[in-house]
C-alpha cells in the first residue's frame, strides 16, 4: 500500500507493508530523494524516483529494527545513496553519523536528527523544517507511533547497545516529554509502523498523526511520573518473535542484495528426497495441508502474519525446506520469508511434494463438546491473551511460539485438543504437537473455537 502526501515544501510517500504492518518514506525535493527505513526489496524506491526524475541521495535508518530486514546497504551500493546512522548504533557498512545537530539539506529544506533513545538506545527521530526555518514534519522511526511508543524490552540481548528495559523505558520517558512533547502541535508525525506491528501494544489504526493529536489522546504523553511510565510501559507488550535479535544484527552489518538472494533459494522438483532431519514449512492453506502433507511438516499458513509466525517458530539460522502450493505462491513465500532475512536459510523450495501423504486426525467435536474431559486441552493463544483468561479451564497454556520446546509438557494419557482464537495458530501448533507425540491423536479445534467463546 502506497501513499502520497503533498506538503507545501516537499513530497512525502508513504510505502506501507501491511504484512509487517510497516511504513517507510521517501522524502522528495528539487529532484533529491531521502528514503527513510526502507523494507528489504528496494525496487518501490527506485520506481519512486524513476518517476519523478529524481535522484535518491540519502538512507536514513532511525535504528536498527528488529522485525524486518532492510534495504539500506543495497539502495547505498546501487545508487551512492549516503546512509545516516546514530553513531550509537555501531554500523558495520559504510555510514555517515546522524545525531542531535546533524543536518541533511535537500534543496532549501532540512532533516535534523534528534536522539531519542526509548525503542532502543540508537533511537533517533528526524525532524523536517521548512525554508522558513518552521518545524513541519517529525519522522518518529519506533520512538513514537499514533497512539503509542515504542516498547522498550528488545535490547536487552541484541545490538551494538544493550540496555534493559527498565533503563530503555526511563529513556523513554525523558525522550518524549523533553524532545518530542516540546514540538509545536501542528508538526506531523509519521511513525515506522502502524497497528498489528509487535514494536508496539496501543497502536491507532491511522497511519499518521500530529504532535498536538498525540499529546491528547496517546497514553504514554499524558501527565505521569517517570515511574508510573515505566511500569506502563513494560507491562504487558506482546511476544518478542526469536527472529528479532538476528535481524538486528543482520541489520546492523546490512544484508545482503534481495534479488540475488532470492535466487540463490534452489527451487527443487515435487519428488525430491528432501533430508529427513530438516524442518519443512508447509505455508498452504490448512484445508490442503490437512488433505495430505510431508511427515512432520510444520503448517505455517502464507495468509495471515506468515513472517511473524515462521519467524517465532523457526530459529534463526535453523535451516528449513519450503513448501507452497503452486509456484507463484511458492515464490510468494520466499520473497516474504526474505523480508526477515530467513530466505538464506532455506535449503530448498517446492510445490506439491508427492510424498505428502500424511493426513491429521479429525476431532468429533460433539463428543469433545460432550466429554471434554477426556481430551488434554493446549491453549496456544499469546500471553496477553491467556492472562485475560483461559476459555477451557483447565487447559495447558503454550503460546505458539512456546511449543516446540514445551512438547515435553503435554500429557500423552489422553487425546489432545489445540486451540487459539480463530484457528491460524491452532494449526500450526497442532503441526508441531502431532510430529513430536504419535501414541494419541492430536486434534486442531480451529474455526470451532468460536462456539466456546
């Protein structure tokens, strides 16, 4: 999704991935172009500046994000764009420093870095002022989102910089109510992400907000000590995926060229022996993959939150074949799987194996309905959700991106019913259950839920 906004001074474009549910900006004046956070295929920028004649002069990364690869390194090798970094963030590619006082000029307006750390400790915002030297527009990277900040847990582990959290929320704190709360109401705010993003609990709907919007009605900017924001924001943020440290990392050395790398996956035959001790993920709708699937395949579902997901369940580096169900989903799979970098850890690609003969059993529904307790209950929804209660009493909690190191939990004494909230995360966790514990029947509740509820 693509948006084009008009400033009096400046163009601005929005590019929006709703899978990742992130946004990224090309800032266009007097035929120079600043692309800022971009996603990992780089071509939107380039045909961005293909038809406006423009030249892409400069990369900003606000940091180095954690839910998606991106195209930094290549758009600089491509074009001789300039990357502009926090000289905190540690960048191991070639960069120019971007901090408080820094300026990048584009014609006669200016991009002014402020460091706002919160997010991360690399955090920065940039500043848009007009050729009247007036405040218009704020980039606010993960720092400030509508509705919401950024959460502050991600950079405890990961980074050049590593903080606590509790440390990243006083920063936070200090960052709002004396960098970005002090800037005149009318400002515009464009935030990195917008709602179903994980860097985030409170996100509006709108895509864009402004300075004086979010001073009324974002939680976090309203009148409150340090240490009540602390304990607000660190309570309750969704599930960090195990992918987010990689890709700050991948990000932070800069990955490698997106078409190049998405044809360096070996697409295979629907015959191939395929190695018995690698992982398969079968990203087909889960009607198909209950109709006959490769042994011990993982359904991780191409609609819906697929590079969330195959990235909470799928290790960094573990390597993994793909599986789709025809080639332009196929090649679908792997491009998404490229936006968090995990295409360089597949070891092979295909549709349709003909091996895939192994089929699910089916739940009698109303003998579960009649007798639930003769079935284990596996509660598979995320924390947040299960904390606000469980909808079978005596079920066991897993989150899904918690099951495959928790098989060992589950009782094997009776049949095993998975669950979640609509039926995405149920069948990928009934998948993993299923190859794990073969002595009773694992059931997917899936759409069925609804009648719980």
């Amino acid at each position: 999704m693509q948006k084009v906004i008009f400033a009096p001074h400046m163009l601005i474009h929005q590019f929006y991935d709703t899978d990742l549910a992130h946004a990224s900006y090309a800032v266009l004046r007097a035929g120079q172009i600043v692309v800022i956070d971009p996603a990992r295929n780089p071509q939107p920028y380039y045909d961005f500046a293909a038809l406006h004649e423009a030249d892409i002069v400069g990369v900003i990364e606000t940091h180095p994000h954690a839910d998606f690869v991106s195209s930094h390194l290549e758009i600089h090798e491509t074009t001789d764009a300039t990357i502009y970094v926090s000289r905190l963030l540690g960048a191991a590619y070639p960069h120019q420093t971007f901090d408080e006082g820094d300026v990048i000029t584009l014609a006669d307006i200016k991009l002014k870095a402020l460091n706002t750390p919160g997010h991360s400790p690399d955090s920065i915002c940039v500043l848009v002022e007009d050729e009247n030297g007036q405040s218009t527009t704020l980039f606010s990277g993960d720092t400030l989102f509508v509705g919401d900040v950024g959460r502050p847990d991600l950079r405890e582990e990961a980074g050049n910089v590593t903080a606590k959290k509790e440390d990243l929320a006083r920063q936070m704190y200090q960052s709002t109510r004396h960098k970005l709360m002090t800037l005149p109401e009318d400002v515009v705010v464009y935030p990195a992400h917008g709602p179903g993003s994980l860097c985030g609990k409170n996100m509006s709907p709108d895509l864009h907000s402004t300075i004086g919007r979010e001073l009324r009605e974002n939680y976090a900017l309203q009148l409150m000590d340090e240490l009540k924001f602390v304990n607000e924001l660190t309570a309750d943020q969704p599930f960090a995926p195990t992918y987010f440290g990689y890709d700050v990392e991948l990000n932070k050395n800069g990955a490698p060229a997106y078409e190049q790398s998405l044809q360096g996956v070996e697409r295979l035959p629907a015959g191939a022996q395929l190695q018995s001790d690698v992982l398969v993920v079968d990203t087909r709708p889960k009607v198909d993959f209950n109709k006959g699937h490769l042994k011990n395949a993982i359904n991780i579902q191409l609609q819906g939150k697929f590079e969330t997901w195959l990235g909470a369940i799928v290790e960094p580096k573990e390597p993994f074949y793909l599986v789709a169900a025809d080639a332009e989903k196929l090649e679908l799979a792997i491009s998404r799987a490229a936006k968090i970098g995990y295409e360089l850890q597949i070891k092979g690609a295909l549709t349709n194996p003909v091996q895939a003969t192994e089929k699910p059993a089916e739940l009698d529904l109303a003998d579960f309905k009649a007798n639930p307790q003769n079935y284990t209950v596996v509660e598979t929804r995320n924390w947040n959700e299960i904390n606000a209660g469980l909808i079978f009493d005596d079920a066991l909690a897993i989150p899904l991106p918690e099951v495959r190191k928790r098989i060992a939990e589950i009782p094997t004494d009776r049949p095993i019913v998975v669950h979640c909230a609509a039926g995405y995360r149920s069948a990928a966790a009934r998948s993993i259950i299923a190859a794990q514990i073969t002595n009773v029947p694992v059931f997917d509740l899936g759409e069925a839920i609804v009648e719980f509820k």
